[in-house]
C-alpha cells in the first residue's frame, strides 16, 4: 500500500529502507505543506512497522493489524491532534458530550474523506492533558504489536509548557515506540523538539501526480483537473476541493472579472462587488485563477499546446495584446500580495477594487 | 451464534464486566463487549477491555450456534438487568443481536469484532497460585496508598516483588508508604517442574534473582471486587509485558507499568528514639475530630507528645484552632512533635488490624512508621508517614 502514496518517492524509499534494515527511529518529525500526504505516510508506515503480511509489499492493508490501523482503533495506535478542550478525565475519557461528537467525527472524517479538513468549533491546540495521557498510556506496556505507533498531527500547535512536557518522552520513549510528528510550520516547532526528531521533508507534489489522483481517484475530467492541479500550489487538498466545485463557479467567475476589466466596465464591477460578499478561501481561489490565466494570456502567444484553459482559447486571444507578456511579471506578483494581504485579514472588497484596477491596467493596450 | 441461558446466572458472570468497559473514550469499540459463543464447549466467553486491564469472562449455556459479535456493554447489561428472572434468548440476525425473553424482544446493532484488540492466548500451566484471600488481603493492605497523579504514572500502581522466599507488595505516592511482606516459601509452587517455571521467569529479569513487577491499582481493585470466595485460589502468570490473573470463572489480563520503582525503602528510619504505643481507634477518632477544623489547603495537624501529655492539635488561620488530649497511652523516648497531613494517617489507621497501633518517631522532620501491635505470622507490614515541616 506505500505505492498508493503518490509523488513522495523520496520519502517512502527512506523509511522502507529503515524498515528493512531494522533502524527505525525512536521520533519523525514529517514537515512540508498542507495536502502533500504527511499524515497518511505517518498512517501507512505504522502500519507496515506492525503488518502481519509476509510479502515485502508491506502493508497489506487487509491483515488484522492493517485494519484496525486504518479503523483507528488499533490498541497500540495512538493519535493526536489540535482538539478543542475535551475535558479528559485522567483515565482518558471525553467528559464533554459536545466535544466527544465533534471529536468522533473529526476521526471519522480522517477515515473517510481525509482529503477534506474538519474545523472544530473554537480555538484548537494539542493540549496538556493529552500529552499527559499520551505520556502515561506509553509507560504501560505494549498491548499486541510489535512497535507501538504514536501520530501527533501538526505538532507546531502545542503551547510552550506543554511541549517541554514531552521533551523527555520524545527524546526516549519506551522501546518499540516510534512517534511520528507532523507539522506545516516547521519554524513553529520549538528547537528543542526538532533536534529531538528525525526530519522528513515532504514535497509539494508537481502538478502531474495531483492530474493523475484528481483523475483516477476522483473521475475529474482533464481540463479540470489541469487547472485544479496548476492553482493548487502542490497540495492535493486545495486541488480536490477546487476541483469539486460546484460548476466551476469561481473560475467562471475569474473570466467574469477579465471580461469585465478588458471592456473597463468598472461600475458594474463596484456593483458586484458590493452585492457579493465572498468569504476569504474564494477569493483566494480566484486570485490562484487569475494567475493561470494571466499565464494563458502569455502562451497564447508563444506556446498555445500549453495552454491550461484551452476550452477559452477564444476568449483569450481575444483580450490579450502585444505588450501582455511584458506586464505579466508585475500582475503574477501583485496577485502574490493580494493573497498575502487576505491572509493578513485585509478587508476583501478593497482588494477586489485594487484588484479590477490592475487587472484593468493589464488589459488595457 | 444462538444460546440460551438463565438470567440470574447471566447476570451474576457480567455484572462486574460493565465497570471496566469504558464509555466516552476515544477509541468506540472498545465500549463494547466480545461475546463468543462455542457450540462444542457449551461456553459463551464475554469479553471487556479498557486496554490497561482485559477481562474475561466464561460460563456455561446452552449454545445451538457458534460465533462471535461485538455489541455495547453498557446497554447489554441494562436490557440483562431489567429482564424478568427467566431463560434468555440471544441470537445474531444479519447485522443485529436479537435477545428475547418471554414477550420481550430487543436488536441491538452489533459492531465490528475483528476490531477488538486481540485477547492472546493463555497457558496456564507456568502460572503459580496464591490463597485469594491472602492476595485480596496483600492488596488493601497497600492499593490505598497509590498516587492519583497521572504525570508520575508509575506510583499509580502497586509494586510487586516476587523473591525466592518472599512477596512483597508496596504502593507510595511520594508522601506515604504502605508495604507488606509475607514470608512464607510455601506460596511459592512446590512442584518441579514449576520450580524450573519460577527460574525460568527469574531469568527473564536478567541477573537479578527477584522479579518486579508494577501492577496498576485499577486491575487490583477489580480482583477484589472479583474475589467473593466462590473460589479459594488464584492463579496468576507472569509475562514480560504483562500478569494475567486466573479466579474462578474470570481471566484478568492486566498490562504492567513499565518502568522501574523508586527506591522507597530509603526513606524508611529504622533508628527512631521515639515510640508510643496507643489504641487504633481512640486515636482514629480523636484525629476525625480535631481534623474538622483543620487548614483545607494542607490538611495539617499536629501531634505533641512527652511521657505525660499526648495532645492532637491544629490551628487554622480561618476557621479557628482545636486540640484534644489523649491518655492511655505508652510513650518512650523523649519529648517531640510533628505535623502530618491527617487523611493519611486516617488512611493508614484503617488499614491497621490490630486493637493497638504502634507509632515510631522522632524529630519534627523524621517521618513516622507506623506498625501493628503484632503481626501475624510471616507476615510484616509497615506504613511510613512523611511529616509536614512546620
């Protein structure tokens, strides 16, 4: 099943090899991006740590051990993640009713769509008392596998104190333990539990492997995939969910804004924008469409094969112009800022505005 | 999977089983039970696990089908327990349990049993046996004293040592100590071939000739609760990663903590000057009493004493102070005093068999051991008090 990870070769050929030459270290930490597939590396390298199956191919993915792996309830298989306060009992058990829900779809929803991100309700972290309880349940001895596994999704989220907590289990965990960090942020992660860590740098993945899942896993079809996998930015996440929406109403809506720029139409713009209040994650879909399509405008003329949105071939070639492919630089940077700008909570109808304005003045021959 | 059973004898084989299923924990199905029917045997095996402690539960019925299922505990045992006394019918239809009884008919949705955590295999033969009684007896001499604090998890279990002429149990959480001996080679197995067994699980633990193992004090309370004299013996086997307890119709599988104890006996003082010896329960109350007022925040109070005068006192800066002045009492040494935390000592006094207490101590920041009047045979037990500084 290690070949089901995509465009991570890297990564897999490394920890087979620690698999097949018995040095598996006692903590990893997986950094890189959202969306690459560090979690579901850190799932399938447990459970090939503790496959039944013989074979070399391991895991097996339908072995005893392999399934209640991927169920999430193997004894020796702990998992952490950012939760909201679950009020843990020192026994381990959820003492808020309202958290246990959200908690047991938060898991659910790894196992069935992990492609898709749950959001508790209230401010997240990985809290004391489930270090506490991770520190105590490793001091008890090992239940039915061979190495027990311990995932701590985005470790990057745990306050200072309850970091320090962890250093001395971290740094020499029980044997046959092997603890498996991950995090987006590595510079979030206290010095003291990187250098603790094994680290394993995951990739973004290139634009081929995304068309290639968004294809076969997904029955996507191609052009939509092509876009989806170009304005991803390498993480699989945003590709699935760009990819799924509906219609393709923020692209459609992209061309809208070129259309509306090219024929400088800038009252109905300020229109749409005052009667349309798109949250932040589309307008940053859309500044990622504009950038391939600013793209486009410039292959139109040298390279047309290369051409993401070649079902508006004629559109295109009907707003660019001579000097586009000399203006382009500067619009693909200012899109950058924008998008920095949503991150860093700027209203969005401003830069919508600023937004018309130079996509405007890229058209404008 | 089909049988048939009597609910009274149902009821009396699960009625302990549903303390240990969990309910709200992170991992569902384990708030289950694995109920296992086999036609041959005649045996339905009933199984709960909360990870740290596995118990199994095996008793006759009348099986027409074998098979196992998952199902949860906590409504299994309602429906069994509010079932009028009469024979019970379960069964497995697709993917629900039927149970039927008289007019009554319940399905219960089953889970997914491959999910269970695995219940290993036992072989009984390498175990050794203890009297239940002394063990239920070595265990509430000492489950008392554990810690409660899960960032030391190694104190929230009992210590166990097995020597080649000598068990050892003792529990402490850093404030006090309780521990008992008993020494008495005939616990151990007499029989050859179990002799080779106890050198053989010797050897495991390297080269030192005693075996240690750090036993939690939920899997002991269970045991207590379990041992109703329906049997005499208990059968225990010793694995590196875990102790499984046999009695009567139940199997415990209990997971060690894995680490090493701390060196309590350090603390123990042999050398004390002072010693007073005085009735268990005139203490025990006077202490209830003058405790009522005691500071909430350490539970302080206070012990003077000379060869004339034995006074319990305590002050709180709230509510006022107390003070009561026993007699009765045998005091050698010289004159002294010392503070304590006073549930401790409650603690320990309850777990005192004799009529009188015997109480060493000595300077203000000496802790106290504490001792029975008598022991019984190859038996000892001694309690130790860390003072309060003052």
């Amino acid at each position: 099943m290690f070949r089901r990870i995509k465009g991570q070769n890297q990564v897999v050929d490394l920890l087979q090899r620690a698999i097949e030459q018995q040095r598996i270290a006692q903590a990893y930490l997986f950094h890189g991006s959202d969306g690459v597939g560090k979690f579901m590396t850190a799932l399938y390298f447990g459970m090939a740590l503790n496959c039944y199956s013989s074979s070399e191919y391991r895991p097996c993915g339908v072995c005893s051990s392999c399934h209640k792996f991927l169920q999430f309830e193997h004894p020796d298989f702990i998992y952490l993640f950012p939760t909201v306060n679950l009020k843990l009992s020192p026994e381990g058990e959820i003492k808020d009713s309202d958290a246990l829900k959200q908690y047991e779809s938060y898991i659910n929803n790894k196992i069935e769509s992990p492609w898709q991100d749950f959001f508790f309700s209230g401010s997240t972290e990985i809290r004391k008392e489930s270090i506490s309880l991770l520190i105590k349940r490793l001091e008890y001895s090992i239940h039915e596998a061979q190495h027990r596994v311990v995932i701590i999704e985005n470790a990057d989220m745990m306050n200072t104190q309850t970091a320090n907590a962890f250093l001395k289990t971290l740094e020499e965990p029980p044997q046959n333990t092997v603890i498996i960090l991950t995090t987006e942020k590595l510079p979030q992660v206290l010095p003291t539990i990187l250098s603790r860590c094994q680290p394993v740098y995951f990739k973004p993945l290139s634009q081929s492997v995304i068309q290639d899942i968004l294809f076969d896993g997904f029955k996507i079809d191609t052009v939509v995939a092509k876009s989806a996998a170009r304005i991803s930015g390498g993480n699989l996440k945003t590709a699935i969910r760009v990819a799924h929406d509906t219609e393709n109403s923020t692209r459609d809506k992209a061309f809208e804004l070129m259309a509306l720029a090219a024929k400088s139409k800038s009252l109905e713009h300020l229109n749409h924008v005052l009667n349309h209040k798109d949250n932040t994650d589309a307008l940053l879909d859309m500044l990622a469409y504009l950038g391939v399509i600013a793209n486009d405008l410039v292959n139109i003329h040298y390279a047309p094969d290369e051409v993401t949105n070649f079902d508006r071939t004629d559109f295109l070639k009907g707003i660019s112009h001579a000097s586009i492919p000399d203006r382009v630089p500067d619009y693909l940077l200012l899109l950058d800022d924008f998008s920095r700008k949503v991150d860093g909570n700027v209203n969005p109808s401003l830069i919508r505005i600023n937004l018309f304005i130079a996509t405007k003045n890229l058209l404008t021959p | 999977m089909r049988f048939a059973i009597e609910k009274k004898e149902l009821m009396q084989s699960v009625q302990h089983l549903v303390s240990v299923a969990p309910t709200k924990n992170a991992s569902p199905i384990l708030t289950n039970y694995l109920i296992d029917a086999n036609a041959e045997q005649g045996m339905v095996k009933i199984t709960t696990s909360d990870l740290d402690i596995t118990v199994v539960v095996e008793f006759a019925a009348a099986v027409s089908e074998g098979g196992t299922i998952a199902v949860s505990a906590r409504h299994f045992n309602e429906i069994i327990n509010l079932m009028p006394e009469a024979i019970i019918n379960f069964w497995r239809h697709d993917e629900l349990l039927k149970i039927e009884s008289n007019k009554i008919d319940y399905n219960l949705l089953i889970a997914d049993h491959t999910l269970f955590p695995l219940v290993p295999e036992v072989k009984l033969d390498k175990a050794f046996t203890l009297d239940a009684q002394l063990l239920s007896r070595m265990i509430s001499k000492t489950s008392f004293a554990v810690s409660t604090d899960v960032n030391r998890a190694v104190l929230t279990g009992v210590c166990w040592k097995i020597m080649p002429n000598e068990h050892l149990m003792a529990a402490t959480d850093g404030r006090k100590v309780a521990e008992i001996r008993i020494k008495n080679s005939s616990l151990l197995p007499k029989q050859p071939e179990s002799d080779a067994n106890e050198t053989n699980f010797l050897d495991k633990t390297s080269n030192e000739d005693y075996l240690e193992k750090i036993i939690p004090v939920k899997t002991l309370v269970f045991l207590q609760k379990i041992m109703d004299n329906s049997a005499k013996e208990i059968k225990v086997l010793i694995e590196s990663s875990k102790v499984i307890f046999s009695y009567d119709k139940y199997l415990v599988f209990s997971q060690v903590l894995e680490h090493k104890y701390p060196e309590y006996q350090k603390a123990f003082v042999t050398d004390l000057q002072n010693q007073f010896v005085i009735d268990r329960a005139n203490l025990h109350n006077a202490i209830r009493r003058v405790a009522l007022v005691a500071p909430m925040d350490n539970l302080r109070i206070r012990f003077e004493l000379d060869s004339e005068k034995f006074e319990v006192n305590t002050s709180n800066r709230d509510t006022g102070d107390a003070k009561e002045n026993l007699d009765e009492y045998n005091f050698s040494g010289s004159q002294t005093g010392v503070s304590f935390n006073y549930r401790y000592m409650l603690g320990i006094l309850e777990a005192i068999d004799s009529d009188k207490v015997v109480i060493k101590l000595g300077s203000s920041k000496d802790p106290l051991m504490i001792y029975n009047m008598s022991n019984k045979e190859n038996e000892e037990i001694t309690f130790l008090l860390m003072p309060l500084r003052s």
